[in-house]
C-alpha cells in the first residue's frame, strides 16, 4: 500500500507541474492574441481595399497583362502554404497541411505540376520527413509576422509567376493559411492569388451601386505594374496576420483544454491516494486489532 501511495503522489506531482507550464503557456497565448487581433483588424480593410482597386482595374481598363491574363492552358502551380514554427497548437497546423494535400491532389488530377514554397517550421520539418521538393521556404517570425517577409514572399511568387513555364515558372498561385474567425474558430482558406480574379471573401457589390471610373495616367500598363506588387505583398501580408492571430488562439485554447485535463488528472490521481491511504490505515487497525486479540486468547 505505501509503495502504491507513493506512485499516486508522484503521479500528481507530475499532473501539477504540467499544468504550471500548461497555464503560462496559455496566459502568454491569451496576451498576444489581443495584439495579433489589432493587427489583423488594422490590416484587412487595406487589403480588401486594395483587392477591389486592383480587380476593377483589370475589369475595366482593357487590357491585357501578365498578371491578369487566364493562360489558355495552366501545366504548373505553385501552392504557398502558412504553418508556424511552433506546435502546441492542437489541430492549426495539421489542418493547413491538410487543406494543402487535398487541394494538391486536386490540381495534380486535373494534370497540372505542382509546387511549394511553405512558411513555418512545422511546414519545413511536414515537407523534410516525407521527402517533398520544396522551391523556398521561410522560417521565423510567424507568431509575430514582419512586412519585410511578406515582401520577399511576395517578390519570390511574382517573379516565378512571371518566369516562363518552359524555364521553370508557374502559371498559377495558390494560397492556404488559417483564417482568424473567432477566439474559438480558425478554419483552412484556401485562396487563387494569381492571375488575378475577383477575390474571394470580398462582397459582390450591389446591383445599385456605381462603380467607379478611372482615368490613367500615363498607362494602364503602368498602373497595374504598380498596383499589383502592392496587392500581392498586402495579400500576403494579411495572411501572414490571419495565421498568426489564428496560431496564438489555437494555441491558447489547447493550454487551457491541456490545463483542465491536469486538473482531471490532479482530482482522480487524489482520490486514488486517498483511497489507497485510507486503505493503509485500515489494515493498519486491522493488523493492531488481530494483534490484540491474539493476546487476549492467549491469556
């Protein structure tokens, strides 16, 4: 019985000292997550902003250009997938990765090439252990994301996007990244970057609204040339937030469902020590009473 008590004790011991770390983690999760919520808010009205200026341009100047152009025949694509360096974030990663392989298998059955270019550790190390060709990847930064990274994303797809397929280009882009809905909910989006369409998640608007004219100066050529690095670099900007803010919720909610398992841990793990002492101490009086009794007959 004292060996058994002591296994129980140590065993809470262990449960206790896990939910220490459990419960900073998830108190340091919950105080960046209202910075990562700041940054997302302050960013997506930019990038929707800019999502509309660039597609209207393209709608109704007329003219053709690379990044805007549907190639008659799309042979390679290339897939940016958002992970984060970190685990301990219950499903936010393998839910990424997931939505990459599906939408992989997708392209590679409707004959297209595929390739990656991944952000994160998590997607280094996914794409390393099975042996998966990737054309660049980035690591650190991704709990609190840097403009100057999404503008080396964004130049490295573009120029890819813009090299041609024989020499090794891609003639689409894709995104996949977590999407902050709430502190309880982030769900895989899946996104077309390149060649521009009308972006998902942007309201259609209304058949009453007007919209707008644009006069250009000097060329529409040269106005897209210059709006659209910007629309790629805020495109990915922003998703870079969305998975960041997504990581910290993720991660704070599985501290505290780790946390609340130590504490289901702690209470079962006692009332065994408690039975297992109470256990103790009856054989203890047993032992004393037969004791007494045997001298009793004894005499």
């Amino acid at each position: 019985m004292g060996a058994q008590l002591r296994v129980y004790r140590s065993k809470i011991r262990s449960a206790q000292t896990t939910k220490k770390i459990t419960r900073a983690m998830e108190l340091i999760s919950a105080s960046r997550i209202q910075k990562a919520q700041q940054r997302v808010a302050a960013s997506t009205p930019y990038s929707r902003a800019v999502t509309r200026a660039v597609s209207a341009v393209a709608t109704f100047s007329n003219v053709d250009h690379i990044l805007t152009t549907e190639p008659e025949k799309i042979e390679r694509a290339a897939i940016v997938v958002f992970a984060s360096d970190r685990g301990l974030a219950g499903a936010f990663n393998s839910n990424v990765l997931r939505a990459s392989e599906e939408l992989a298998t997708l392209l590679k059955s409707q004959g297209k090439e595929v390739v990656y270019y991944v952000i994160g550790r998590r997607a280094v190390g996914y794409f390393g252990f099975r042996r998966r060709a990737f054309e660049q990847s980035w690591i650190g930064g991704t709990d609190n994301p840097e403009f100057e990274t999404a503008k080396e994303i964004g130049e490295a797809i573009v120029a890819k996007f813009i090299q041609p397929t024989s020499e090794g280009g891609v003639d689409e882009i894709h995104v996949i990244y977590n999407r902050f809905i709430s502190m309880l909910t982030q769900e895989p989006q899946v996104v077309r970057l390149l060649p521009l369409e009308v972006v998902e998640g942007v309201e259609a608007p209304d058949a009453s609204e007007v919209l707008p004219l644009y006069e250009f100066e000097p060329e529409v050529g040269d106005v897209l040339d210059a709006l659209l690095p910007v629309y790629i670099e805020s495109r990915i900007f922003n998703a870079m937030l969305q998975s960041a803010a997504s990581k910290h919720a993720a991660t704070q909610k599985a501290m505290k469902a780790a946390s609340d398992n130590a504490d289901g841990l702690i209470r079962d793990y006692t009332r065994l020590a408690n039975n297992a002492r109470q256990a103790e101490i009856t054989q203890q009086i047993s032992e004393i009473v037969g004791g007494a009794d045997a001298l009793v007959v004894k005499k």
